[in-house]
C-alpha cells in the first residue's frame, strides 16, 4: 500500500506532536501525517511526578487529541526505513509512505552514564518512557 503526506512525522511524544500540531496551524492546506509506535505515549519531563504528586500513570499520558484536534493524522506503527531520494518511508505494516518533507521526532531512551561514580551499585537505575514498565 502507498500512502502520500506533505509532512510525515516520525515520532509521537512531546516533540512528534508539537512539530505535527504547530506544522498543521502554520500550513492548514497541509496533509500532516504522524507515526508513532505505541497507542499510549508518556509525557517524559512527567515520570518522577508519577511517584510522588501524579500517583499513577494513567495521569502522565500524551493524549492523541492534540494532534488529532489539529487536523494531523495518526498513524499507529513503525518506520522501518527512509529512502531520502525517493522520498519515501516503509513501515513495518508494508505501507511505503512519499513525503514532501521530513521531521524525525522520535525522543530518547535513557542512558547510564559510565563516568559516574556509583552508576553500578545496587539501587541505581533508569526509568523508560514506557507506560507497561512505569505501571
């Protein structure tokens, strides 16, 4: 299957879906089209808030209806691989998706540090933005 967008956004936390939204109110006639893999995104900047004043994840989600009240479309799925010549995205799904412009959008993972001193002793960890891990 072959989709077409004029703005394809790779990526659909905080930064994916302000790129989308502010794409789409800046250029109405645009067709926005953003991929994000999970049906449920953290708000990342949230996630030491879930254990102490949010309480639960359920409070610390990025709703798609920013995006969507926009006029973006959301496409739930991953991006495999970019041809930069042919403008084109394939996804995991088999669709090839041609595009007139690119945004990648798609976050970060957490990482320990090395050079700290005590990254390894029992009790030192990091948090993944991903809501079936945090619950």
């Amino acid at each position: 299957m072959i989709e077409k967008t004029d703005v394809l956004v790779i990526g659909g936390s905080a930064a994916g879906v302000v790129a989308a939204a502010t794409g789409k109110f800046f250029h109405p006639d645009k067709d926005v089209l953003m991929i994000r893999k999970e049906k449920t995104a953290m708000i990342p900047c949230g996630i030491p808030y879930i254990f102490s004043t949010v309480g639960s994840t359920e409070k610390n989600i990025f709703p798609p209806a920013m995006a969507e009240n926009a006029g973006v479309r959301i496409k739930y799925d991953e991006v495999l691989s970019i041809n930069k010549d042919e403008k084109t995205a394939a996804t995991a799904d088999g669709t090839t998706i041609r595009y007139e412009k690119l945004i990648f959008a798609t976050g970060s993972l957490p990482k320990k540090l090395r050079s700290l001193p005590g990254v390894d002793l029992e009790g030192v960890f990091t948090i993944p933005k991903n809501k079936e891990y945090l619950d």
